[in-house]
C-alpha cells in the first residue's frame, strides 16, 4: 500500500506551522555543536585530563597479562 505523499508542500494543514527547531532545542544544540567544533580544534585540554586515567588502565592490563592472570576471553 501506498502512501500518498507531496515533496513540494505538507501533506496537512497542521503541518504548516511546524518548524524544525524550537527555542529549547536550539539552547541545547548550540552548546554542543560549540562543544563538538572546540574540541575538534582544540583537541589537547581534554586530552590531558582523560590521558592520566588511560595510563592507569594500560599499566594494570599490562600488569595482569604479564603475571597471566588474563583469561583473553578463554575459559579455563
């Protein structure tokens, strides 16, 4: 079954008012899309503070592998 549809105008009148943002949703948008484009081009701030926490991460995985206490999945 096919449905009707009409690229070049809504298919109702109620449609007409619709709008793509509102107000709210464009104080929510904003603030992230600033966020997003900071921190593409000023990638090192935030690096510098998740950098700490993966040095952690990496040094106890290194860690339990080299004293094979990883099971990589594998059941025993």
């Amino acid at each position: 079954m096919d449905l009707p549809t009409r690229h070049d105008r809504p298919l109702t009148k109620a449609n007409d008012t619709v709008t793509d943002l509102r107000p709210r949703e464009i104080t929510v948008v904003v603030p992230l899309i600033a966020a997003l484009i900071v921190l593409g081009v000023f990638p090192k701030p935030a690096l510098d503070v998740i950098n700490p926490a993966v040095a952690t991460v990496l040094t106890t995985l290194e860690t339990t592998v080299a004293d094979g206490n990883a099971t990589g999945g594998a059941s025993q």
